[in-house]
C-alpha cells in the first residue's frame, strides 16, 4: 500500500565506498563501524581493483582490500549529519560482490544478466528486463531517471531507452528548485560529482547536499523520501561478513555482497541506527512499496521485506541546514553505546543464482561472465 504521506520517492546513488571506509565518524553513536583504521588522504591518489576477481581474491583472504577510512565530519559532514539524523541502514550490503554496473542494475530493478561492467568500444547493451521506472510507467505514475553519460545505466533497459524520463542529471537541481520532480527520481552524476576514486569525495557530498536543498527550498521535504546508496564497494575494506544468500555456479558467494552505505531520509522517516540486513534489492521493493506499485516479478525484489516500516506519518523531521551553511552533528551520548550485534542471516543455506526474468515471460541465463576458479559447494 502507498503510504499517502509520501508523495515523492528520490533514490541518490554515489560510487564505490564500504561503510567503514566512509563512516567511522559514528562509532561514538554505536554504529558498528571500524573506528581505528589510517585515514584517508581526501582525494585519493588512485582507484583499486573491485571487480568480480578482486572481490573473491578479497573474499578468501588472497587479497587485502584498501584498508583505510576518511575522516567523516572533515570530509563527509553532510552525510555525517543525514545518517545521524535519518535512518542509517548499518548493515545495507550491495547486492552482488562485483563491481558497478551489476549493482546499477539491482538498484534500478533488482537483477543484472552480467557481473561486469559492459565493453566501452562496443554497442552499450539493450535487455527488456523489467524495472521499477518501467513499473511506475505502467501505473500512470510519474518517473524520471537523472542519469549521467549515455543514460547509465537506465539506457540498458529496452521499456526506458529512449525515453523522454531518461533525463541529464545537470537538470534535477533546477527542477526540484522548481517543483517539477515527478513521483520517482533516480539519480546519478559523472565524475568527480559521483565519488568515484579519485575524486575528492567532497565535491560529491556537495553535490548530493546541494540536490536535497533544493528539494527542501521548493516545499518537498515533508512529502518527500530519500534513498541514498552507493552501488558497490569499490575495493575498501570493511570488517563485517555479509551472509551468503546466492552464489555462482562455481560456488563463490554472489549476494549478498559487501557492505555499502544506506541512509533513508526526509520529513517522514524514523530515525536512528537500523542493524538489520538490507540490500540493494531492498531499494526498489521500498520504492513499490511507497508509491503503491504491483509486483516487479523479480523474487530478489518481490519476496524482500522492503523498508516502508521506517516510514511514520505522524513524523514531521526538521529539514537538514541550508546548502553551504554550517553543518553542527548532534553530540554523542556520553557513554558510546555498544554496536548491536549482527542479526542472523535471513537464509539458512545459500541458493544458486537464478535465471534472469525478462518482461515478456523469457528469461535469459543466471550471470555467470566471470568464471572464478574454485570448488562447487
């Protein structure tokens, strides 16, 4: 059921960082986050490898991931603020232990035929997959997607190419300005605004905290949801064990993949630290389920639970400081309460990946483009 407080849904996805890379500023909270690691120069002086081989290298203990933290209220102090004071998902994974494109496409619809990231010389690839903008469409609800160049990763999807929705994301801070934002937005920037090393990952804060002033100068806060997330762990570290939901074919954990940042945000939304599982699945089934869409026909979607329950309409949150303006965290208690502890694992044994649903009642074959050498479980 569509919460009818909610008018607007707005899901903001950044680039490659874990959430002990970015928020050790909120172990004082009780956040389970490392809190002790070297800090990270700001911007970083090189990239590390995040795809499928360097996950599973990382995953068996073959390779050690960047093992370092920026410091949250210096460099992310925005963010530092919405976590504190919206609902922070501690313990949101991505949704596939690989690199981007497969979690661009989890996040838009909840199923990706690749676990890599498509060819740069070749055709950008075309599947008539189903997707939550798609979904909305069907329903005569408004949607627009604020993508960065060549629609990624929105183009991919045959119902969307094309369409008039598949919007530059230079135009979403004007139009929210202007209250034209439709009932869904995704959104997404190019680099250095996406957060992608080696990007001061400042500039990209400014630029999610300058997207939201804009939504809170036109009227929108009280009505409106925000979602961001950061689509894959982009080779930080992060020192908890996410649960092996699915796997590959070759017996290497697929899903749930490592942790990413989530925080839910806006005028209706309970805040605090949330310490269950979640996943980039979660994010189009808690947009369903807001603005009262059917079912996408993707279990992984369909069958989450969904994060509506942090939605209470008596709610009325402060909206966060002006763009520019002088960021003040709230003060942690005085006694740091301890992390909760990790929940159980929301599967008892891990499932093979399955096939890919298509629109028409298809399906294309499970992902399996990056074959891993390993034992079968």
């Amino acid at each position: 059921m569509a919460d009818r407080r909610v008018k607007r849904v707005v899901v903001m996805i950044q680039e490659n960082h874990t959430t002990d890379n970015y928020f050790r500023g909120l172990a004082p909270y009780g956040a389970n986050v490392a809190s002790d690691w070297p800090i990270q120069a700001n911007p970083p002086v090189s990239d590390q490898p995040h795809d499928r081989h360097a996950y599973y290298k990382w995953l068996t203990g073959g390779h050690k991931a960047t093992h370092s933290q920026f410091d949250t209220a210096a460099d992310l102090p925005f963010y530092a603020y919405l976590a504190l004071t919206g609902a922070f998902l501690e313990n949101h994974c991505s949704g596939f232990g690989t690199n981007s494109t497969p979690n661009h496409l989890l996040l838009v619809g909840g199923q990706s035929p690749t676990l890599r990231n498509p060819s740069r010389t070749q055709p950008p690839p075309l599947w008539d997959m189903p997707s939550v903008p798609g979904l909305a469409d069907d329903a005569g609800i408004g949607w627009a997607c604020y993508t960065g160049t060549s629609n990624y990763p929105a183009g991919f999807y045959k119902q969307l190419n094309g369409s008039k929705n598949l919007i530059s994301n230079t135009h979403f801070v004007a139009d929210a300005a202007a209250g034209k934002l439709p009932a869904l937005a995704y959104l997404w920037h190019n680099s250095p605004e996406d957060e992608h090393p080696t990007a001061d990952v400042t500039i990209g804060m400014k630029k999610i905290w300058e997207s939201v002033d804009a939504v809170v100068k036109a009227g929108g806060w009280d009505e409106t949801v925000f979602l961001l997330t950061w689509d894959d762990w982009g080779g930080w570290d992060d020192h908890v064990d996410t649960p092996n939901v699915e796997h590959t074919a070759d017996g290497v954990q697929l899903a749930y993949g490592p942790r990413v940042p989530l925080i839910m945000f806006g005028g209706p939304v309970k805040p605090g630290i949330d310490s269950r599982w979640s996943n980039h699945a979660s994010i189009p089934k808690t947009v369903m389920q807001l603005l009262g869409l059917a079912k996408l026909g993707v279990d992984r979607v369909d069958n989450d639970p969904g994060l509506a329950d942090l939605i209470d309409p008596a709610l009325h949150n402060a909206a966060p400081p002006g763009y520019g303006s002088q960021i003040k965290l709230p003060p942690p208690p005085q006694a740091p309460p301890k992390p909760k502890p990790l929940p159980a694992p929301p599967v008892a044994t891990s499932s093979p990946v399955g096939p890919v649903v298509l629109r028409d009642g298809g399906t294309l074959p499970p992902p399996n483009d990056v074959p891993l050498v390993t034992t079968k479980p």
